[in-house]
C-alpha cells in the first residue's frame, strides 16, 4: 500500500500554465482497490471456483498450463473483487488499469493501492485514505484520478469532494476509449447509447449548472427545474439513439440474411482485448484492419471473405474486444454489433498464450459469451502470440483437436488453423468426384479450377477427364458431367 510517481521518485509540481492544453496529454493518478471480503453479502472472496462452468474451467485450465512456467505466483491467486477464485491479482488488475488510460490518451502520474476487508458504502476505501490520495494526486500535478472500481453516483460525488479533482471509474473510462475509437456511425451511436445510460442516474450534483437536489435555501426552484429538463432531454435522446441503433440492427439483419441465402459460413473471431484478434484476422483474410496494441483499438465489425484450403469461401468477422468486468451498458449497446457473435457458424475464441493471466482472461470470456447467448456454439480456441514465448516452451506446445497454437504477426500455425476451420465447418461441405467435362466448357472449367481441389487432369476425346474435391454448391452446377 502507498503512493508513487511514473518514476518512484518525488515529483516537483510544475506550473499548468506552461503546457498547452491542445498538446499536453492529461495527467493521471490511478488508483486500485481490492477487497478481501464481497461488501454487501458479507462473506470471503474465496469461493468455490465450482460456479464456473466447465468449459469456462477448461478454457482457464489449458490456458494456465501454457502460461505457467511465465507465471510467479499461485495458480488459485484470488481475485477478492470478483465472485470466484481468479487468476488476477492486485497488480494485474493495476496493470491493466494503466493499460487502459494509456488507451484513453493519459499520462500515469502516480499510482496508490488499497487494500480493504470491505468497501465503505460513502466514499468506497475511507475518508482517511482519500486525504492520502488527495495529498499524493495533488503532489504529481494530477489533473484525473482513475478509479480501478466501479462508483456509484454518490461514492463519486463524495470522493470528489475531498480530492477537489475530476474522478473517473473504470467504466466511464471504458467508454471513453470506445468514443475515441468509434469509427463508424454505427459505433459511435452504441457508444452514445452506453454513455447517456451511465451519465443518467449521476446528473444531480454534477456542477453548478446542473444544481443539487436537495433541501435548505438555494436548492429549490430553478435547481430542481433544470435538473429534470437535463434528465428529459437525455431520456429523450436515449430514445432517438435507440431507435437509430433499432434501424441498424434491421440493415445487418438484412445484409445477414442475403448472406445466408448463398452457402457461405461465418466464423467469428472473439477474445479478451488485446489478444491479437484482429492481426490474425489480417492474416486469415490479407486484409488491413488496424492492429494495434492498445487495448479496443477494434470497435466496428469488419467481415472479410477467405478461402479455405478446401476452395470454400468462408466470412471471418473481426469483433469488439472484451474485459474483465465488461460494463453491461456496453454488452447492451454493443448488442446489434454482437449479433454477429451470436449467428456465427464457427466462433474463434483467441486467447494471447505469452499471457500469464491468459486463463482467467477466457473466464472472462467465456462470460460475455454466456450474456450473449453464444457459449454453446461450436468453438476452435487459438492461443496466438506463441513467438513471445520462450523457445524451449514454445516447442513444447501441441495442438488438439480443440486448441490450435499460432503466431498471427509471424504466420506460424495460420495453415493448421484454416485446415482445421475446413474440417469443422458443415456448410457446402467439399466432395471428391470423377468428371468428364468437354474442352468447349471454358466458363465452367475455369470455374472448378478456381473452386475445386483438382488431384488429376487428363484429356481424351475432347473432353478433360478430372479427379476433384469440390464443394456442394459447386458440384451442383457440374452434375451432368460428373462420373457416377
């Protein structure tokens, strides 16, 4: 427990004035919160991992077996926030607190931990500790203080009043990356969406413009009448946003079911944020999405064709990252663009293998999965980034029939995966055939060189005698010159 600057050393406050507002990143002190004890139920965080659903259990246990020789402590490391024994720890959650406020454009100021048997119901980790906070934000110039924890409207209020600087907590901080990273006006409209949800119930006492609810003189009157004309105008707009996202979920709908018409599977990449998901997209598909290693740097669905070695095409669909404690006015947002999530033939869930928390990652995906109603799908799982690994442990790897381990930026394993997608994948399944197709059928002989596997070419007689793998739909349009 305590307080440090970016560097461990004491900071000398500088003069604001000095630094341009437009080109200065904001400075900010983070600060993490566990707790040994779940606050209102009143009972340990150790509970039985026997909640979690076996192929949740599964995920993590593989997961952990790949990371194990990278990783320091216990495997059964609590996780005193969460409602099931965890693989994260203190420190990897403040890691990826930094994580996402370097995402968000900051620049890490200072960091303080607390650790807490239970969260106090007013200011969430005690008025005494929020004087050292105060004290040490002040001290490096913070002009944020972010908040590893999600604040009730009030803790909020109140913990802003002692430190006398803007307080952000985990979710508002989510949702301001996915506003900078929201491309597409369908993005932008669901991260609208999550935002005016989140900002509703914490109007009152947000500023002099927006004037406290509450008794005595000076709060009355025009107060209350400019808080509720906020709140209908919100209100009023959470209901334009959403009939906007109502017509693009109709347009996908559409655009999905003219897929659907022709025998095309789709096969949806997901995994936690970061995970490399679309680099291997990239790679899969020879496309350019931006990969980045900042965390949601993927908000908008992309789908792109590929062909499989079978000469099938087949739709892989890059998707928005998940979290640890994903905000579920994001899931709820997020639904139209999830939806590709929930009609995908095939999921890909991708998990980062040089990860040591790689297996409580899946947990959580596993989770988002569930709230979507997309876990009992047919899933490959792909433990990418495996050229960060050691050599002698990146040798030891071996896939299985549910695991397949590649490096998307390096290219190993991507022709494993695509055979093993062909094998898995039912629609317009590939059949080998014998067809005597005469020399004059250019169109159609083009068309099976282009879309069939072909073992064996040979002319007679003006016609080209050929052994093939050829898809279903394809055959379909060749079956007067196949040999029964």
């Amino acid at each position: 427990m305590g307080s440090r600057d970016s560097s461990g050393r004491s900071s000398r406050k500088e003069p604001k004035a000095l630094l341009n507002p437009a080109e200065r990143r904001e400075r900010a002190f983070l600060v993490g919160v566990e707790f040994r004890t779940r606050g209102r139920a009143g009972h340990s965080g150790k509970t039985s991992s026997a909640a979690i659903t076996p192929g949740a259990q599964a995920a993590r246990d593989h997961a952990t077996s790949v990371a194990a020789s990278s990783s320091s402590r216990p495997v059964d490391s609590p996780d005193f926030s969460s409602g099931f024994t965890s693989d994260f720890t203190s420190e990897d959650s403040l890691d990826e607190l930094r994580a996402l406020a370097t995402s968000a454009g900051a620049e890490i100021a200072g960091e303080f931990t607390q650790r807490k048997d239970r969260p106090d119901p007013a200011t969430l980790i005690g008025k005494g500790k929020l004087e050292e906070i105060a004290g040490a934000s002040a001290s490096v110039s913070a002009d944020v203080i972010l908040f590893d924890h999600d604040l009730s409207p009030s803790q909020q209020r109140n913990i802003e009043r002692v430190v006398h600087t803007r307080v952000i907590d985990r979710t508002q901080l989510i949702l301001d990356i996915f506003a900078r990273h929201a491309r597409t006006r369908e993005g932008q409209l669901q991260v609208e969406l999550a935002q005016l949800e989140y900002m509703l119930p914490r109007l009152a006492g947000r500023g002099v413009e927006m004037s406290q609810l509450g008794g005595g003189i000076g709060t009355r009157g025009p107060g209350e009448t400019q808080l509720e004309t906020d709140r209908r105008k919100i209100s009023r707009r959470v209901r334009h946003v959403k009939q906007q996202i109502e017509n693009v979920r109709r347009i996908r709908a559409q655009q999905r079911q003219r897929r659907e018409s022709v025998p095309v599977a789709t096969v949806a990449l997901v995994g936690y944020t970061n995970a490399g998901k679309s680099t291997l997209f990239n790679a899969l598909t020879k496309s350019n999405v931006v990969a980045s290693s900042r965390m949601f740097a993927t908000l908008d669905p992309t789908i792109r064709a590929a062909d499989l070695p079978s000469k099938r095409k087949v739709l892989f669909s890059d998707t928005v990252g998940f979290i640890r404690h994903l905000p579920h006015t994001l899931v709820s947002a997020f639904r139209a663009t999830l939806e590709e999530v929930q009609r995908a033939t095939l999921i890909i869930q991708v998990s980062d293998a040089s990860s040591p928390i790689s297996g409580e990652q899946d947990v959580q995906v596993e989770s988002v999965l569930k709230e979507l109603e997309a876990d009992k799908k047919p899933r490959l799982r792909v433990m990418n980034k495996i050229d960060l690994l050691p050599p002698k442990q990146r040798e030891s790897l071996r896939d299985d029939h549910q695991t397949i381990h590649v490096s998307a930026a390096k290219g190993i394993g991507l022709s494993t995966l695509l055979d093993r997608v062909d094998a898995l994948l039912e629609a317009d399944r590939p059949r080998r055939v014998r067809l005597r197709v005469p020399q004059n059928q250019g169109k159609l002989l083009a068309q099976l060189e282009a879309g069939a596997r072909i073992y064996s070419r040979q002319y007679q007689d003006g016609l080209v005698v050929l052994e093939a793998e050829a898809p279903a739909s394809l055959l379909r349009r060749l079956r007067e010159w196949v040999v029964e």
